[in-house]
C-alpha cells in the first residue's frame, strides 16, 4: 500500500494523473477516427504546423494557445482542401500542409530576433507541470468533443467509409471531413501542451491502434482505447516516479509494451480459430 500511496502526497501527481486520465479519454475520443481512417500521420504533424500561430501570437503580444488553436484549425482546412481538390490521398496532403506551415512557422522566427519564449514548454509539455486550470480547460473540451462526435457518429462513419453512397443521399462529406480534421487539430494542440508531443501521440494512436486490435465496433474501440490509455499512463507514471525516469517517455514505453500485447493476443485468436 505504501507503494500506492507515496506519490499521491503530492498535488503535482495527483494532477498528472488526472491528466493522464482526461488525455487518454479526449485522445480515444479522435484517435479511433485516425487510426480507422488512417490518418497516423497528423498527430505529430499538427504540433508541428502550429508554430506560426504560436510565433504570430508571440509577435502581437497574444495568447500562445490561441495562437496555436488558430494555427490547427487553418492547417485542418489546408489538408482537407489539398486532399479534396487535388485528388491526393490525405497522408500525401498531411504532408504537404504541414511542412509548409512548419516552414513558415521557421521563416516568422528568423525573423523575430527577440524571441524568447521558451517553446519547449509548448512542445514537448510536461505532465509534472499541470495546472488547476489545464485540467478545467481539458474537461471542457473533451466534453465539447464528445457531443459534436457523438451527434454526428453515424453520419461520419458513412463519409469515411462510403462517401459516393453519403453524397448521394445529401449528407455535407466535405464539411463532415473538415469537422474531423479540426477536432483533430484541437485535440493535438490541446495535449501537446499538457503532455508533450511525444505522449500526445502515442495516446492518439498507440492505445487506439491496440484498440483496433480487440474491439468489434466503434464505441467499443473508443471505451478500450480510453482503458488502455488510462492504464498505461497511471503504469507510466507511478513507475516514472519509482524509477526517476522521464514520465513522458515511460508512459510511451508502457503503453507500446500494451499495444504489442494486444497484438499478441489478436494472433493467438486468429491461431485459435
């Protein structure tokens, strides 16, 4: 019991695992739709095409997150527009829009002599470091994108799997694709600046990847990825703690240990039946 209950004497713990809980949920509630639509990709390109809005913000003496909410959504728009309009699949899109908003973000700083944010703290993140006021703000959102995911479940499943069949009985594929990517944008944005880039991708797609391998159906998919998210972040942490290690990177370990597990255990289904 003293193994458990150490670390929660102290508030910086007690708020990083409440983080790590609200990430792993917020990141299951949009990773399951990356990982079906195979959109791996974004997560890492996203904190990443950011960076102009967190200069610009810097620059006009603005909020650097709003600045970088800015920055993903005009980024979400970008790929939806190259991929829609050019005909190119959306990995090839990512691509595209995110070294050129990265490359812009890097143009606007040589620019800006005076620079001094530290961006490490917006970029890599720190679970140790959370606020109060982070876990308020991560609340709010995962409850936001929650709702809008939930009211337009059935309607999204049909444009990523079927859109000439959703087109043709008139639901907005084009609007529905954005609406995804933004929510995506929102949520990497989000959990970068709590938990670095590093964890925030791996919660998008290593626990919704182990996820994918057990689940039969969506919700399914999303609960389990959330659990497994969960789990690997509290495993994470505690062993972060005990270990003095980065409690970013271990997280990103016990949670890959997790995947291949899944992994193991959908190939002894498969053998089995």
């Amino acid at each position: 019991m003293d193994w458990l209950t150490d670390p929660l004497q102290f508030d910086f713990f007690l708020r990083a695992l409440a983080a790590v809980v609200l990430v792993s949920v917020l990141c299951a509630l949009v990773g399951a739709w990356v990982v079906l639509r195979g959109l791996s990709y974004i997560g890492d390109a996203m904190s990443h095409a950011v960076l102009p809005g967190i200069v610009g913000a810097f620059l006009t003496g603005g909020n650097l997150l709003l600045g970088a909410l800015v920055a993903a959504v005009l980024t979400a728009l970008g790929i939806g527009a190259v991929g829609q309009r050019s005909g190119l699949k959306q990995d090839s899109a990512i691509g595209i829009v995110f070294v050129g908003m990265f490359a812009l973000g890097v143009v606007m700083l040589s620019r800006a002599p005076t620079f001094t944010t530290d961006l490490s703290n917006f970029l890599i993140g720190n679970p140790l470091g959370v606020t109060p006021a982070d876990l308020w703000g991560a609340l709010g959102v995962t409850v936001v994108v929650g709702a809008l995911l939930t009211a337009v479940q059935k309607e999204l499943l049909l444009a990523s799997f079927d859109p000439t069949e959703a087109r043709a009985i008139g639901l907005p594929v084009r609007r529905l694709n954005n609406l995804l990517l933004i929510l995506i944008g929102l949520v990497v944005v989000l959990t970068v600046q709590l938990v670095g880039t590093t964890l925030s991708v791996s919660l998008l797609i290593t626990s919704s990847a182990a996820a994918r391998l057990l689940a039969r159906s969506l919700k399914k998919m999303i609960g389990l990825a959330a659990l497994l998210g969960t789990a690997g972040g509290v495993t994470g942490l505690y062993l972060s703690y005990f270990l003095n290690t980065a409690p970013g990177a271990t997280i990103v370990l016990v949670n890959t240990a997790l995947f291949l597990l899944a992994l193991l255990l959908r190939r002894r289904e498969g053998e089995s039946s």
